[in-house]
C-alpha cells in the first residue's frame, strides 16, 4: 500500500478491507459494548472503598493517577508491539531482545513514575489532613504500580497475539483492550495492597 500522501495512490482507488471504516466498526462496536460493562464493575468496586479514600486522602489521589498511568503504559507498549509486527521483527520469545527491552523499559519506567506519584500523593494527602506517612504511600504506590506493569506486559503481549491469530488488526482492537484492562485491575490492584499494606 502506498504511503499517505503518494501520488501513485489514486483518491478514487479503495483501502484495503482491513483498513476499511465498515471492518473497524464492525470489530470496535462489540468490543468497546463488552469493555464497557467491564468498567462499570470498576466502578462499583471503587465505591465500596469510598470510605478508606475519604480517610486517607492520599489513596484518593493514587487512584486516577496509578489507573491512568498503567493505561498510558499499556498504550505504548502495545504501540511499539503492534509497529514491531508490521515490520516483521515481532517474535514472542524470551530470546526476543526487543521484547525484552520493552518489558524493561515498562518497569523502569513503572518504577520511576510511580515513585514520583507516591511522593506527590502523600504531599497533597498531608495538605489535605491525611495521616498516612511517606513510607506507606509509596509503598503502596510502588508495590501496586510494578504489579501493574507486569500486567501491561502480559496483556500487550496477550493482546497482539490474539489479535494477530484471530485476525483481527492490532492497530485497532489492542490499545482499548489493554487500557480497559488495566483500569479494572488497577482498581482491584490498588485496593489489594491497600487492603495488606493500610
């Protein structure tokens, strides 16, 4: 296919099926109804928390941030998978360095981003009356941040393959997958540690 903006590609000339609005809203409409429903569990777990997170405003801070950045995590990672795919330089081994360096920069990144949020958290929880201290809200933050980016992980992988062997595009079925994914689990995550650790 010629790419965007080729002259050789005539404007009267039609897209491949597989790029094509009728397959996308075809594969996306039943999806995104399913991963809705999903959500609204999220929600409804979060509201049994709503008295811990009055309590400890710095939980109440955590949690669009942590949730938010799990699936921002999960939306690169699935990106550069999706792009290694096309290229033909996608393998799901072990042995696959740019695997492993994708993985590796996930939880570096987890590492250092949640890190950070913890301590801004725990900030504006003792602004706002908390009485958590700085070493519980990391590591809360940290504990469910790195078991988050694990799950980014296997989800971006999970989903690139399934989608792939189904034969479904990537492009358009694993970012909304993964972030959805995280968002629910971010919450039962989240609340597990907080649940052992608070």
């Amino acid at each position: 296919m010629s790419a965007p903006g080729d002259a050789s590609q005539s404007p009267d000339r039609p897209l491949p099926d597989e790029w094509s609005i009728p397959r996308i809203v075809r594969t996306m409409v039943p999806l995104l109804a399913v991963l809705s429903v999903l959500q609204l569990v999220s929600g409804t777990v979060l509201q049994t928390y709503e008295a811990t997170l009055v309590r400890y405003p710095a939980l109440l801070v955590l949690v669009p941030v942590q949730i938010g950045t799990a699936g921002n995590l999960a939306s690169i990672t699935c990106s550069r998978l999706t792009t290694q795919l096309h290229l033909g330089t996608y393998e799901l081994s072990l042995a696959n360095p740019e695997l492993r360096a994708n993985a590796g920069a996930v939880f570096a990144l987890a590492g250092t981003v949640f890190g950070v949020v913890g301590v801004a958290a725990w900030a504006i929880g003792l602004a706002l009356g908390g009485a958590l201290g700085l070493g519980r809200v990391l590591l809360v933050s940290l504990s469910s941040g790195m078991l988050l980016a694990g799950l980014v992980v296997v989800t971006s992988v999970a989903a690139v393959e399934a989608s792939y062997r189904v034969g479904l595009n990537p492009d358009d079925t694993t970012i909304p997958v993964v972030t959805n994914v995280c968002d629910i689990a971010g919450v039962l995550i989240l609340f597990a540690v907080v649940t052992l650790v608070v």
